[in-house]
C-alpha cells in the first residue's frame, strides 16, 4: 500500500533529480529495517523512480548527553541493520562521527548523487530541528515520514489536555488508521534496481563505520569524545533483534502478569520494550499487530461508543487492555504534546493552574535541598529515591511506578520548581536508555501537574500538584528485594 499522505511532510519544494543514482533514506529515528514507514516510503519512491535504494545511518558524537551507553546500544542497532540490509543486497551506510563536526557536509555530498532524500520524523530532542535545517541545504527533494505511533501525530489538530480527552479522539479516530500499517518486511524485492554505494569520494573523506565500532567494542568507544562515565548496560543490548526477543519474551510470559503485578518493583513484570521503542529498534505497529493476533482481534470487537474510558474500548483481554494503554494512550499522548508545542520541556508549557500552584509555594521552606550532583550520586538520606536513583545510573532504567516516586521527591528536594524540571530532564537524559524521548518529556511533566489535575489537601511546596511520598510507597509494595537489589 502507498504511504499514507497524513504521515509525509515534504521539507522542500525541488523537483526529483533526474541525474541521481539512487534514492536516498536517512534513517535518524525508525532505526529498523521493518514496520517503519520512512523504508516504506523510500522503496516506493525507488520503485517510481527506478532506482537502488541506499540507507544511510549515521551517528553523531556531538549530540546532547553522549556517552558510551547511548553510544553502544544505538550502534548494537546499526550492526542489526548492516546485516539485515546486506542480506536483502540493499545499499547501507553506517557511519559513525570519530570528532565532533567531521560528518559536516556528509549529507550534502549524499544528497548530490540523489533522486530524492526520505528521512524520519520525531519531535523531541534535536531531531526535527536536524532535519529541517538539513533540508535547506539541498537541492533535492526531501520528506520526514511518521512512523512514530498508530495514529499519524498530524490527523489531531491540537495539543490535548488529559489522558481522557486524548483516549477518547483515539476511540473517535483510530479505526480507519489500523487499517494502514507498514511493511512488516518492505526490504522483499527492494534490490531489483541494483545495489548503490555512496560515491567514492564520499568514502574516501567520511569512511563507513568499522566492525569493531559497530559492535560498540570497549577499545572503539574509548576512542570518541562522548562522555565515558555512563558505562553502557550489558544486559540491555540494542538493535531489532533485542528488541523483539524481549518483546516475544514478555508476549509468552509476561503479559499475563502484568495487570497484577506491573505496579511491584520487584516483580520486572513490565515489558522492558522503552528504549527500543525510543531508538526505533521495534515499532509500535508491530507490538500492536502481534499482540492483537495473539489474541485473535479484530476490529468488529472494537466498541462504538468512543467514551474515553481506559478499559473495554479495544474488546480485548483486560491484559492487553492495560498493556494497550500504556502503548497507544500514553505513548502516543507524549507524542501529541511535542509534535504541536515546540516548549514540551520548558516550565512555561505546563497548565496554568500547576504553574501557579508550583510558583505560589516555591519559597516554602525544604527539610532537605540536595544539588544535581548529590541527587546523581544517590547521596539523599531516602533509602528508596537512592536505590531508585541507581537503578537508573546502573541500568539506565528506573521501574515505571518509582519513576513518578522519584520526580515527585526531586521537586520536594529542590530550591524551585524550575529547577527541579531541570535536574529531572538532567538526570533522566543523561543516564535512562529511553530518555530525551516524548515519553520522557510528558512523564516528567507529570510530576508536575501535566495532564493531571488539582488535588487537595493543599501542600507545602507542591501546593494542588498530586503529592507522592515514599512512605506510603513502601506500605503498598514489596520492596525489601528492591532495596536489597540496588543497595549502595
């Protein structure tokens, strides 16, 4: 099936170039070589124009937060990728910035040989920003795709408020979109135009990544100037091949577990699918398409009453219901907030009441204040917020329930609630793998009072913003083996 309209922004307005040799994909966020519509899209436009593809995949040192964990899961994926495309004899190129600015005009040369340049949208981080102003600089026609969720983010036409508002225009919506999935496998056929290469002179400047950088080996990494106190996670490598073997792992065994046991740290009944989704690895469309064939689902099942409600609507077990919520509702919220505002991480942008509430008690006075670096140190006097705080810096992860524990202590701990949004942003960007991601942005503004609502009594420092202590976290949970397990 053609790519859908509703998920293609053209950047330029050029004519395709009649001298390329191939079309080129830029592959910056959908880092996969299956369920993504920007592949989709790209071997489409070979096939119109009668041209080998080449994917392009780079990855720079200069970025925010670079380090050797995000370093080496992101190239774990582009190893996954170098084989999948060299099995189906489509042209890849990885490479990998050895010093800040040495991939400057790399695109540009690309681009030259090009009929038309395809790329991925995101907007979070500094993606979107990377590929507008990209597109300035060429002379060819260039588009970001959507292949971000199961709704394509410009069919809602604002940025909504709740959970509830945007569960229900899902209900109201979604049912023509699932009718227009990506290929699960649209590399089939795609080299019967040939193999392209980038051009000699592209590789004599700009060589293709290495193995040994490519299987993100110590002595590689060593070499680059990204941060190397974030030590990578060996138990979470990347690439589509992880990826789907956690997910057909929590598939098989865990999804059963999950309405009961999703919320108790130290159960991992969460599906561990974040930082795969964040960097691409896997695509929503896929979990989505195996778990409702898993259930043997299809749309007749699907309620006519779009009442917003968080279970019932989808006909399926109350399993899959919860998992779907998180997947699709909260997910695709966090999307919707920064494709339509350009300020999701500032203080500004969050709800008029909680920025009020949040200013009104900003000089309340603090038990404990603690700097970015003690809160990075997991040096509090809180036994839970620090065994939190170095499951993060450990395992690049904290669990889905103490990480609303933890921001909510972060704005307690804090001299403003300003700079408690930065220390969250800080922290979360620099150590989880699935950080710097709209999920990340929309979570964190949680904490302070996005797509929530006032509660009473009013508090000292979080005036109505939804309080959070970790005492009461302790009655509800089992957390001795947590404690135990991230002890200092």
């Amino acid at each position: 099936m053609p790519t859908p309209e509703s998920r293609i922004t053209p950047l330029t307005r050029h004519e395709a170039n009649a001298a390329g040799r191939y079309v080129l994909y830029w592959m910056v966020s959908a880092r996969r070589p299956g369920w993504n519509f920007g592949l989709d899209r790209a071997v489409e436009l070979a096939a119109r124009h009668e041209a080998p593809l080449l994917v392009f995949e780079a990855l720079r040192c200069d970025y925010p937060w670079a380090s050797d964990r995000l370093h080496a899961f992101i190239l774990q994926g582009m190893d996954d990728n170098r084989r999948a495309f060299a099995r189906a004899k489509v042209g890849y190129y990885p490479y990998v910035e050895p010093a800040r600015g040495a991939a400057r005009g790399l695109l540009a040369a690309l681009a030259a040989d090009a009929v038309v340049v395809v790329t991925d949208d995101f907007p979070a981080f500094f993606l979107r920003r990377m590929t507008m102003a990209a597109a300035t600089r060429l002379g060819v026609p260039m588009e970001r795709i959507d292949s971000n969720g199961l709704a394509p983010m410009a069919a809602a036409d604002r940025a909504f408020p709740t959970a509830l508002a945007f569960r229900a225009y899902l209900q109201r919506s979604l049912r023509g979109h699932l009718e227009s999935f990506p290929s699960a496998d649209p590399l089939a056929g795609a080299a019967r135009f040939g193999t392209a290469e980038p051009p000699p002179g592209v590789l004599e400047r700009w060589p293709a990544a290495s193995d040994a950088v490519l299987s993100a080996a110590p002595s590689a990494l060593a070499e680059l100037p990204i941060d190397h106190a974030v030590a990578p996670v060996p138990a979470t490598r990347g690439g589509y091949g992880a990826a789907h073997a956690r997910w057909t792992g929590f598939l098989a065994s865990g999804l059963a577990r999950y309405v009961d046991e999703r919320n108790q740290p130290g159960l991992e009944a969460t599906s561990g699918l974040s930082p795969y989704l964040h960097f691409g690895h896997i695509s929503a469309h896929q979990v989505f398409a195996e778990l409702m064939s898993a259930e043997r689902w299809t749309t007749r099942r699907v309620a006519s009453r779009a009442s917003g409600a968080r279970e019932g609507w989808w006909g399926a077990s109350a399993a899959a219901e919860a998992f779907l919520d998180q997947l699709v509702t909260w997910r695709e919220l966090g999307f919707n907030l920064c494709h339509r505002r350009e300020d999701y991480a500032e203080f500004d942008a969050l709800p008029e009441w909680s920025r009020t509430t949040l200013e009104r008690h900003a000089s309340d006075a603090r038990s404990h204040v603690y700097t970015i670096d003690e809160l990075a140190a997991a040096a509090t006097h809180d036994p839970l917020w620090n065994a939190a705080q170095r499951q993060l810096v450990r395992e690049g992860r904290i669990h889905t329930y103490l990480r609303m524990l933890w921001g909510k202590k972060i704005l307690e701990w804090t001299p403003h609630p300003r700079v408690a949004l930065d220390a969250m942003i800080a922290l979360n960007d620099r150590y989880a793998l699935d950080g710097r991601d709209p999920n990340s942005y929309s979570g964190i503004g949680w904490v302070l009072g996005r797509f929530d609502r006032p509660w009473g009594p009013e508090r000292p420092i979080f005036g109505t913003v939804r309080y959070m202590s970790s005492e009461n976290t302790a009655r509800k949970f089992r957390l001795a083996d947590y404690l135990a397990r991230y002890a200092a």
